[in-house]
C-alpha cells in the first residue's frame, strides 16, 4: 500500500471533512483575529459573514462586482460594450484565482473562499486567512476600503471609443495608473501584516514560508511594472504630436493597458511586499496607515528600491528636522 506524504494527508483529511469546512475557516479565522488585534492594537471587528463557494461562484461574484461598479457609475451594462469590457477585465482573472483564493467584499462584510483551495492546497488556507484579515484591519484603521480598479478601468476602455482627445485619455490613463499603484502597495500591506501576524501566532513555520515566497517571487515580477509608466509616457508623446498625423488606435491601445494592470494587479503581492515590509518594520502599523492615507507610493522606483520611498516618507511624517 502506497504510503501518503503529509500534503496528501492533509488533502484527504481536509476532502473527509468537507463539510465542515466554514467552521474549520471560522475557527483559524478568529485565532488569527485574536492575535492580530493584539499584536498590532487595533480593535476591528470579525466578518459579518464568511463563505466557502466553489471556483465558478468566486468567478460569478467577482463578475457581479463590475456590474455593480458599471451601475453606480452609471456605465453601460448590456450589449457588446458590456461584453468587451468584462471580457478585458475578467480574462487574466481564472489564471489568477488560482492563486488569489479568498476575497473580502467591504459592502456586505463578507469574506469568500474558494472551495477549490479547501480541497487542493490545504496548506495555503493560514496565509490567506491572515492576508484577509489584514484587508479588513486596513480598511477599518484607513476609514478606506480597497479601491476597485473597475470604474477608472471602465472610463478608461469605453471613452477610448468615444474620444480623439489624446488629452482627455491621459488624464484617464492617469487615474487608472495610480488607483493600481495603490492596490499594488495595499496588497503589500497585507502580505506584511499576515507574515508578521503569522510570526507571532502559532504559525511560524507559515510566516517562514510566506515570506520566503513572497521575496522568491519579488524579483520575477517587479520588472512589469514600469511598463505602465511607459505606456503613461507613450500617451504623453502623442498628445505632443504635430497636427495632421495618423491618429492613433485608442481602444486597441488603452486594452493592452488593461490587460498588462491585469497582470500586474494578479502579483501584486510580491511587487508590493518589501516596501510595505519594510515600513511595516520601521513605523509599525501606524506608518502603513500615513502612507495609505496621505502619501501612497506612486512610482516604479519606489517599489524597486524602498529606501527611496522611505525617505520622501520621512520628511512627509517628521519634517526636515
């Protein structure tokens, strides 16, 4: 008889016993509530509610937000514009949940899980637990809630169809850009809160192997995203153009913005990390908490060499002095 490794072990274990499953999430959830409200002082509440769905419902919930995003923006809904978009936005979306498992909708105080994760990697379902926790920390002691990308992604395809103005797409471009500099530094923040929160939990040999994933996957993926920074120039160098030239493909152009955000947003986490990590290190909580609120990092260079970040923060929180 075949002998089974420990993942495999966990895998059938966890596949027993399905049907508990929201209590086992329920029960890792609240002891890693209990240590983070301790560790860093901040007295949030727990999730109103937390969901265990299967892998097409996170993709049907997920689809249900840009509608709701296109609604109160008061965005078309319907049709092939409708089509396009979600089809832009939600393409780099399946390959991505299989490694974003979980996600919190501030709305409903919601936390869902992918059922899938449950079944197939097990030992993922700690750090994700502390990286949700984390969003909702963030939000509460931010008073801000995770930006959706959706509505400046939107804004940005459909007036690309709509405009010639060369100007008017720059100052789209430049929303879209920041709103996914942001994410990529609040997603850092939670991988940072989780991996401290986990290291002084009873989850250290986790926090040990987030984080050495984390810094392994960090330098694989920062280069991607300067390439919004060009693109962000690239729209710059054509509003300078002489008058007469060949106008350019706005809606071809400004979908392979979308598609490279995608992808950026989709390893966000390691871009995001070691600035975040080491803000975390030096000012704590409350250092996160400034750089959130009043001077986000909004710069390829600062991702890629934290330092610079730090001292521009510096003089943001403590003055020339």
């Amino acid at each position: 008889m075949k002998k089974l490794r420990n993942k495999e072990l966990e895998t059938v274990t966890f596949q027993k016993s399905i049907g508990s499953v929201e209590g086992q999430i329920n029960q890792t959830l609240r002891s890693l509530h209990a240590e983070m409200t301790n560790r860093f002082g901040v007295d949030f509440p727990f999730f109103s509610k937390v969901k265990v769905i299967p892998h097409q419902e996170i993709l049907n919930q997920l689809t249900q937000r840009i509608r709701d995003d296109f609604k109160k923006s008061n965005l078309p809904q319907s049709g092939i514009e409708w089509r396009q978009i979600g089809e832009t936005l939600m393409r780099n979306q399946n390959a991505g949940l299989l490694e974003h498992f979980a996600f919190y909708c501030s709305g409903e105080d919601t936390l869902y899980v992918n059922k899938t994760m449950m079944m197939r990697y097990p030992e993922k379902v700690v750090s994700v637990c502390a990286h949700e926790l984390a969003e909702k920390l963030l939000s509460i002691c931010t008073l801000s809630p995770t930006e959706s990308s959706m509505h400046p992604a939107a804004r940005l395809y459909f007036e690309a169809g709509k405009t010639s103005s060369t100007k008017r797409m720059q100052e789209l471009l430049n929303i879209y850009v920041e709103t996914v500099f942001k994410t990529v530094f609040r997603e850092g923040c939670c991988e940072a809160i989780a991996v401290e929160t986990l290291r002084w939990s009873c989850f250290v040999a986790e926090a040990v192997a987030l984080d050495k994933e984390l810094c392994a996957g960090y330098p694989k993926c920062i280069g991607i995203l300067s390439s919004l920074e060009n693109a962000r120039k690239s729209w710059e160098r054509l509003e300078i153009k002489k008058v007469g030239s060949q106008p350019p493909n706005q809606v071809k152009r400004a979908t392979a913005i979308l598609r490279t955000a995608q992808i950026i947003k989709g390893v966000s986490y390691y871009i995001g990390y070691p600035l975040a990590k080491s803000l975390l290190e030096r000012y704590g909580i409350q250092g996160l908490q400034v750089a959130i609120k009043t001077n986000p990092p909004l710069k390829t260079q600062y991702f890629v060499n934290p330092q610079t970040y730090l001292v521009i923060f510096e003089k943001t929180m403590f003055g020339d002095r």
